[in-house]
C-alpha cells in the first residue's frame, strides 16, 4: 500500500469507508517508537489475528477493511449487528476487497440486542472491532473483555459519566488480563501529530497559555422513519440523532479535537462551562440532539480553551486545533510558527491503517496498547461540554466523575416503543 498525505479532516471524511477524525496518545508514543511505522504499515509477528466485528455500518465496514491492510495474518470469522441487512451490506463490501481473508459462516453472523454476547464468546476470536453506537459500547466492551479478547473500540466510548466509569473499570481489567485496547482516535497514531506533540512536550512554543478547537461543517446522513418501523428500530437505524444513542454530536465528533487538546496539555480540565442549541435541524427526524455548542474548558492554571462544533447545512466550516504558547503557536495539521517554526512536509501511512497495524503489533509483542482510560477521559470532557450547554450550569470535573449519576440507557433493549427525553432547555433541564 503507498503511503497517502492527510491534510485535513475535510478530505478525511470524502472517504465513505474511514472515520472522520483523531490520532496518537503520550502514553502511546514510548512504544510507538519500537513497534514498526513503515509505508506499508505491516505489523511484525505471524501469529493469526481473527477478527470477530460488532457493528456493521460504514464505520464498522471501513475499520474492518483497514485492520485487514494492517498486516498479514488478519482474517475475519464472525459478524454482529443489531439488523441483518448490515451485516449482508458489510460483508459484501468486505469480501470484496479480501475474499481470501473473509471466513465468515452463516453459523457465525449474529442479530439482536444480546447478539455481541455470542460473538465474543466464540474462542477462535482474539480480536473484537466494535463499532456499534456509542450508547452500546461501555457493556459491550465489559463482555469482551470478560471474554479475554483484545479490543478496537471506535470513539467515542460511551455517552454519560455511568458509562463512562464503567469503560474505566474495563480499561482496568484488560490491564491486569494483559489484553490491548486502541482507540479510533486516529491522530494519536498519525505521524505529523505525534512529531507535532513531541515538539510543543519539548518547549518549542514554551508554556501552552491557551487553545481553540473546532469541528464546525454541513449536514450529515439521516435516516427518516419508514412505516412499521418501531420507535427503537428508527432511533438505532438514526442514531446520530438520539443522545442515548450518540452523545450528541459534541460527543461523537468533537471528541476528536478535544483529546488532541488533552494531549497537548497532558491534563484534564478542572471546569466547563458550555451553551448550545437546536436552531437549524428542528424536523423531527433529528432526533433531540442540539446542532451548535461553544464550550470553555479550563485547564489547571487557569489556562481557557475555547471548543466550538456545529454541523449546520451551508455554513463555514472550520476542523482544526490551536495551541497557544508563550514563545509560539502550533496548529494540528503539522506547523509551529514563532520562535522555533516548523512544518510538516512528508508523506504518512493512512492513520486509520497505522492505528490498527499498531495495534496488531503490540498483541503480537506481547506488550499490548492499552487507551481505554485515556479515550474515556476525553470522552468524559466532551460529555461534561454537552451536560453544561443542555443544563446551563457550569460543572467541574470532580462533580462529573465522581458524583454524577447521569444514565440514558433505556428502560428496555427491544425493539418496541421506546420514548426518549425532549430536546434539552438550559435552566430547566435538570443537573443529575
């Protein structure tokens, strides 16, 4: 495989089999260093990796595709989804671009809510791609890694602080069963955001003093609901939609931009306070979720970092993060300007196929990736922005994490009536 730049995210999601956005962590970096980085981005070692994915979407499909390029020695065997008809559409897709590598059976192709259960405990799997909707992935994670499978998760990891404690505790447990967890936050694997990262750790815009984030762009896919469809079939078939489902878009997208931030910083932020609304997708086929959020996230030190997200049909758009330094200013694409000026200029492996070569390499070394908390965290600082714009009450992190008792998993996983909160009005939605 040749290597192929990735300017931006723009051009990133014009690939309908790739994620939209992210890449590689600090705690990562160490043993990116010794594990391979190549073009071809092969990960080393012989041993048969056999994929079993939950969720069979776009997203679900692309990770597939881009764990099979990763390296030799990859095969998929087994299949979830909560609707057949993705799995036929994903495994066509699939096929078609590995026949040799699809070893998929009818015997092991799974349907319904408690489907991923069967799936993580077939025996031959030693690796579980999942990339269902976020609502779904904190109790699916606990099964596989009950199960003792290693773990690709998509981002992001959960859509409420319960969930969000309950990916920790798994993180937790893979550690001690020395299994891996990798996260779709791809730029924590890209070449130019890992040499960007070393360079702002290394002093080169001194003390970081400030920030801005964005994930401003158009409209995306939505799905109206056809007749006889249940209320449950529709939300999960339109789950970007729902916030049980998604998280809202802050949290399903933003995440992205906001674990870069958390990179740079190497911390948490200690406050949040965040606005937002529902002006421009109003019909009621976008479920409750909001299309705008500006969000202050406060670093230690009083240190303020700006986040806006927005997808509104027709309006600028803007992806990118901003670090502000006292000697100079970095931007995520790869360029320092001040002091010390630097600019990225060479090619780089597909990130969405680096973190799974990474990944692969790792389990094969015997010294497996573990992201689990670093992804819950930041997907914990996106959840605390949509929690503050939706109740409009400034939160800190120690109330979020540690006393929150905010759950929108539904009452009941069937496909039946299922009604969801309204759309959130800040002063009158409740803090929990």
């Amino acid at each position: 495989m040749s290597a192929k730049i990735y300017k931006n995210d723009k051009n990133d999601r014009n690939n309908s089999l790739s994620r939209r956005d992210f890449l590689k962590a600090s705690a990562t970096a160490s043993l990116a260093a010794v594990l391979p980085r190549i073009p071809g981005a092969r990960a080393a070692g012989s041993d048969t990796i056999r994929i079993g994915l939950i969720g069979c979407g776009g997203r679900g499909t692309g990770a597939a595709i881009n764990c099979l390029e990763a390296a030799s020695g990859v095969e998929i065997v087994a299949m979830f989804d909560l609707f057949q008809d993705r799995i036929d559409s994903s495994l066509e897709k699939i096929r078609e671009k590995f026949p040799a590598q699809v070893k998929v059976t009818p015997e092991r192709m799974f349907t319904g809510f408690d489907g991923y259960k069967k799936l993580v405990g077939l025996p031959e799997i030693n690796l579980v791609l999942m990339a269902s909707p976020p609502g779904f992935r904190p109790m699916q994670l606990q099964a596989a890694i009950e199960a003792g499978k290693n773990v690709f998760m998509e981002k992001p990891v959960a859509v409420d602080p319960v969930g969000v404690r309950s990916v920790i505790a798994s993180s937790a447990l893979a550690e001690k069963k020395g299994l891996a967890i990798v996260a779709g936050t791809q730029r924590r694997h890209q070449a130019r955001y890992l040499e960007l990262m070393k360079r702002i750790h290394e002093g080169a815009i001194g003390e970081l003093v400030g920030g801005q984030c964005y994930w401003n762009q158009g409209d995306l896919w939505v799905k109206l609901r056809e007749p006889g469809m249940s209320e449950m079939e529709w939300q999960c078939r339109n789950w970007l939609y729902f916030t049980w489902l998604s998280g809202d878009h802050i949290v399903e997208q933003h995440v992205h931009n906001i674990d870069v931030i958390n990179w740079a910083f190497r911390a948490l932020p200690e406050k949040v306070m965040g606005m937002g609304g529902r002006q421009a997708r109003t019909a009621p086929e976008y479920g409750n979720i909001y299309d705008h959020f500006a969000v202050e996230f406060e670093y230690p030190g009083g240190v303020r970092v700006l986040s806006m997200c927005r997808q509104t049909k027709g309006a600028a758009e803007r992806i990118e993060e901003k670090l502000v330094g006292t000697k100079g200013v970095a931007f995520g694409y790869g360029e320092i300007r001040g002091e010390k000026p630097w600019k990225w200029e060479g090619d780089e492996p597909n990130p969405y196929v680096q973190e799974q070569a990474d990944l692969i390499a790792s389990i094969r070394a015997g010294k497996p990736l573990n992201e689990g908390r670093r992804i819950a965290e930041s997907t914990m600082c996106a959840i605390i922005g949509r929690m503050s714009a939706y109740t409009g009450r400034a939160i800190s992190w120690d109330w979020a994490m540690n006393s929150s008792q905010l759950d929108l998993s539904p009452k009941t996983y069937e496909l039946g009536p299922n009604p969801v909160d309204p759309v959130a009005i800040p002063g009158l939605t409740p803090l929990i």
